[in-house]
C-alpha cells in the first residue's frame, strides 16, 4: 500500500519511481561527476539536467557527489513536496527545480536566463519511459547537446541501441551518429514503484558531439536513413531506388553507421 501522504504515481505520466538506493549509486558513478578545486575561493561544478526527479531519490545523491542540478518536473503534484525537501538547496542556488514539460524545456535559454555562465552539462534521468524516442531525439540534435547522458530506459530499448549483432534501428543510428552508448546493467523491476511490467536498463551515451557531421549534413544523413527504414523489411533499393545496383540487396538494419555515412547515390 502507499503512503497516504504521498503522491500516487501517476500512470498517464510514466511515473515508476526509483526506490534502489544501489541502482542510485550506480547511476552517480556512471555519470562521472568531477568536482574541480576551489580556484580563486570558487569550486568548479558540474551541471546536470534530470528529468522527472519524482520524489528526489535521485536528486539528493545528485547534489551530494557535488553537482548544481536542474531538475525539470511535470507533475505539479511533486513541486511543493520537493521544494520542501529541498528548500536549501533551492535557496542556496544549488538545484534549480523547474515545473514544466522536458520536452519544451530549452535549456539554452534557462542558462543564459539565469545567468549561469556554463557550457557543458550531463543529462542524467530515470526518464518516462514513452517518451524515450523523442527525449533523445530533443537534447541529442540540441543546438546546446549535452556532454554525456545517463538514463534509465527499458531493457529492450537499451539492448536495440547497442546493438551490434546487424539489427541496426533508425533509433540505434540515431543515438550512435551523436555519441557512444553503452549498457551499464540491467535493473530489475522490483527496484520501481509502482513496479513495472518489465525489467529496465541503465544506459550511457558517452561524448555526445557533432563530429560525425563535419564533412555531411546532418539532415540530408537522416532523410536517407530515414528513407531506408521506410519499410525496413524490404531490400533497399526497393525504399532508395537510386541506389547503385550492389548496394540495392541490402536491408536497412543491415547496414552500419559507417555504411550510411558513406552510402553512394547515383549521380542525375
């Protein structure tokens, strides 16, 4: 039973709250927050963005490994409970507790509003699970991406991106055109409440960058993959009919990052 004095998570938001104080600690050291030496009187510190800091688990081991953390909740419900559990960090300028959607939060102008003077920052969340796609979409093709991001997903999503074994996704892609995935470990359904059907994963996106576009565009890229995925079970020359006849045999999750990058077309 819950506590009556407690918000019900809610289920129309994908509210599974994080109970694990071990999964905690693991998602802190896959993050690798650096806290620099005082320079001048100052600590440099790092900034992290969480999404839907629910009932703060997460958040208080955020801001006790030394980070300044902005924290973006959609449920109103959550706001007061967390400004009182954290009404000195709020006041201290240590955690900024945002209500509102992370899907149109901008971080870019927060940081120039609030005059925060950074240039890097790392996404670390126990995320919703239905709006995985377009959160990494989001803050991945950002004009202000962040360095690296730690996320709660569900196991089989996390498994689709990292996958090596020829079962490319338009998802996959994706995430390794920016960044390095890479699966930390499972997590068990029982470490949540409410605890969900299946069984989640932590998952980190290492040095998240545009490099990989810096002799293509980036759009013209993702048209074409995006066209090939079209109907990823047929050949592609059938979904890219201007394809030079070998590489018109192949299917879509066939082909590699490197493949697409370097995909030829015929010349009109």
């Amino acid at each position: 039973m819950f506590n009556n004095d407690r918000p019900r998570p809610k289920k129309s938001l994908g509210q599974n709250f994080l109970i694990s104080q071990r999964v905690v600690a693991d998602i802190i050291e896959t993050a690798k927050l650096a806290v620099s030496p005082p320079r001048g009187g100052a600590t440099t510190r790092e900034i992290v963005l969480e999404v839907g800091p629910g009932e703060g688990i997460l958040t208080k081991a955020l801001l006790d490994a030394g980070a300044k953390v902005i924290a973006v909740e959609k449920d109103e419900r959550l706001i007061s409970e967390l400004e009182q559990k954290f009404a000195k960090e709020i006041a201290g300028g240590d955690l900024f507790l945002v209500h509102g959607d992370i899907l149109n939060f901008d971080i870019g102008h927060f940081i120039r509003n609030q005059r925060l003077g950074i240039r890097n920052y790392k996404l670390v969340a126990n995320i919703p699970y239905y709006i995985t796609g377009e959160l990494l979409r989001k803050f991945l093709s950002a004009k202000h991406q962040p360095s690296d991001m730690v996320l709660m997903l569900q196991k089989e999503v996390a498994e689709r991106i990292v996958t090596k074994d020829g079962r490319e996704s338009l998802l996959s892609l994706s995430v390794k055109a920016y960044g390095t995935p890479e699966y930390v470990r499972t997590v068990k359904k029982v470490c949540f409440r409410p605890m969900p059907s299946v069984d989640s994963a932590l998952l980190a996106i290492r040095n998240i960058s545009r490099n990989f576009f810096s002799d293509i565009d980036e759009e013209e890229f993702f048209k074409i993959v995006k066209q090939g995925f079209a109907h990823k079970r047929k050949l592609l020359g059938n979904n890219i009919p201007d394809l030079p006849d070998e590489y018109k045999k192949w299917r879509a999750e066939e082909l590699t990052l490197g493949n697409w990058r370097n995909l030829p077309r015929k010349q009109n």
